[in-house]
C-alpha cells in the first residue's frame, strides 16, 4: 500500500505520498477502509484491509515524527473465502465485514474481539453506514432480485429487503449509495446486452413488508451502471458505466 498526506492547513499544497514497503497480504487487497480508535492520537490515520486471502489487517500511519511511521497488525481471518466488504461503525466501534464465503462478521475494533457472525445465503459484496441512523445498516449481496438488505445493528435482523430483477447474479462492483440524510438509497443496474440501463431510487420511509418498489427509476443509455454516488450536498446523484459514462441526475423532485 502506499499512503497520500494532504495538510488541511494548506489545501493548495500537493499531498504528500507515503509509500510502504510493508506487504502483509499475501494475496492481492480486495477493499480498503479508514476507521477510528480511541487508541490513536490525532497525528495518526487507521485504515482496514481484506484480501483474496481471508485476512483483515489494521494500519496506522503516525505522521508525528519527521520520517512517517508506518505498522500494520493482523485483525482476524474469520472469513473462509476473499473478503470483498468492511465497515467501520462509530457508534460502537464495530467492524463490519462480508464476504464471497456469505459470512457477515461484527468484531470490537477496541476490544480486539469476536462481536457476532452470521451466515446469509448469498454473497456479501458492500456495507453501508449511514451518518443518521445510528442503529441501521446496509449491506449489497449477489442475487437476481433482493440484492440490498437494510439490518438493524441491535438485532441483527434483516428489516428491509429490496432491489431490482435481473437476468443474472448482479455483480459485487454495482456499488450503492446512501443520502446523507438517510432516507434515499440508490442503486444502478447491470442489464443484458440489448437494452439499457437505469438507476433506481428507494425512500426508505415508503417501504413495508408488501411495498419494497423504487420511488423513482431513470433509464440510461448505458447498460452496465456500476456506481452510483449522492453528491454531499445531497442535491444531485452521478452515475458510472463501465464504459466511463457518466449520468448526473438533479435531485430537486426529491
């Protein structure tokens, strides 16, 4: 891995990049993700790695001597196959993990320890935490249909399960997004060759356990829609093809 440094006094100044030579996996990374322990003083940055080799390694870069210090410790290998999601939950400090063997895996970020661990049936191939709902969770799976589960954190139940009909298993790069403020998710489709694509758009409080329909699906003109991304702002959503196309939508009717 190597790292960027970028100085929040000088936003204009080019960020600093920190190589590593340290190689922990011994397999290619799959997924990377920042988190926060309480452990950390404010001079250092804590990321998360899986890989294709079943393993989750913690990183701290310490940026407070001259020369940037770099250390990286194993955090578990739950998983029986690659690890392909995580997810730093700060209302507990939990990492959240999934991955192609259908395990979902809860561990104590400050305690070092096994929280729960459950087994769905399908692949797990993203985690989501929204910024205001401090009990929920969302999490991508390859399915035909159903492929977006919202859980609750507490039970660990499954209390919305939703997503669009496909020809195939969607792919664990169609990647959704949450709004910022918590009730609209998005997430685009991956159709067949001869027709188009379209992103669609859920409102969390519309759904019920006989209503789980998108508020709103906009056709594209690209077939493969992989990412879909609100803006901070929350007022407009992108969308990416795999052909580097890219559809922006207005968000104003929301």
């Amino acid at each position: 891995l190597a790292f960027l440094h970028f100085d929040p006094r000088n936003t204009s100044s080019p960020p600093k990049f920190i190589p590593s030579t340290l190689a922990p996996h011994d397999r290619s990374v799959t997924v990377i993700e920042s988190w926060t322990s309480s452990k950390s003083n404010g001079s250092s940055s804590n990321f998360l790695t899986g890989g294709l080799d079943k393993s989750i390694y913690s990183w701290k870069v310490n940026l407070s001597a001259g020369t940037p210090d770099i250390s990286v410790c194993e955090l578990h290998r739950r998983h029986t196959s690659s690890i392909q999601a995580i997810c730093y939950d700060w209302t507990d400090q939990s990492i959240w993990s999934g991955g192609a063997d259908c395990r979902l895996v809860q561990w104590s970020g400050e305690e070092n320890r096994l929280v729960n661990e459950y087994r769905w049936e399908n692949r797990i191939s993203h985690i989501l935490k929204p910024q205001c709902h401090s009990n929920l969770m969302l999490a991508s799976v390859m399915s035909m249909s159903a492929q977006l589960r919202i859980f609750d954190t507490r039970t660990n139940a499954v209390v919305h399960a939703f997503g669009s009909h496909e020809s195939s298993n969607l792919s664990r790069y169609v990647r959704p997004s949450w709004h910022l403020e918590g009730n609209l998710i998005a997430n685009g489709t991956v159709s067949p060759v001869d027709s188009a694509g379209s992103i669609n758009i859920w409102d969390i409080r519309m759904m019920s356990s006989d209503n789980s329909k998108p508020v709103k699906t906009i056709g594209c003109d690209y077939r493969r829609l992989v990412r879909t991304e609100f803006a901070p702002d929350g007022k407009s959503l992108v969308g990416m093809s795999t052909d580097g196309s890219l559809t922006f939508v207005e968000l104003s009717q929301f």
